[in-house]
C-alpha cells in the first residue's frame, strides 16, 4: 500500500499521478501531489516504477503500515532499483520480467500447433 511521498525529493511532474490506475493522488497548487485515498491503493507499485526521482514509498503489505511502524530504511525507490528502471540501471538487475531479447531482435512466434481457435 502506498505509504510514503516525500515532498523534498518530488519535482511535481505528476507521473504517479497518471500511473495510478485506482486515483489515489490528488493533483495540488503547489505541484506536489497528496495521498488522498490511501485505502484505495492496490499495490500495484506502477507509481513507484513511474516517479523518476524516487520519492514515493509502496509497502508490499496491501493494509496501513500502523503508527509505529516506520519505513525501513533504504526503502524508498527500491522497486525501481529491482526492476531495473532508473539512471544508470540495468533492466532486469534483480527481478526476472521476462525473456532477455537483444533491441532489435523480432520476439519469437508461438509455433503454430500451441495456436487454439
């Protein structure tokens, strides 16, 4: 569940806000979004992936982190680092997405007998 924006390291680009595909962000005058419906979280991690500066915060737990629970250190941003995205990241550095197939390179067919009408 999201837990965390920190408004220090937000640039105000609004890209979580678009990513969240349950409308958990409200959009501000002062370009720093709001967690305004935490309850509705899915945690899906796609603003988490999507925010280019780290600054959000997704648990892993789809219920509220209590009030004497912290977020552990070094947290923030690390979905980004597992799946790779980010300056100076390699795709795929800790978590398997998916075949490796080199830019350029047509991905496979399924063969023909796998096909059902």
């Amino acid at each position: 569940m999201i837990e965390k924006l920190i408004a220090d390291a937000c640039i105000g680009c609004d890209k979580c806000v678009d990513a969240c595909p349950t409308n958990v962000f409200d959009r501000t005058d002062s370009g720093i979004p709001v967690i305004a419906r935490q309850s509705d979280c899915q945690t899906c991690f796609m603003c988490e992936a999507y925010c280019p500066t780290d600054a959000l915060y997704v648990h892993p737990l789809s219920e509220p982190l209590s009030a004497t629970d912290a977020v552990p250190d070094g947290q923030v941003g690390r979905y980004r680092a597992d799946i790779g995205w980010g300056r100076g990241r390699v795709s795929g550095a800790k978590v398997a997405v998916g075949p490796h197939i080199p830019h350029g390179t047509l991905p496979p067919r399924l063969a023909p007998d796998l096909l059902r009408p």
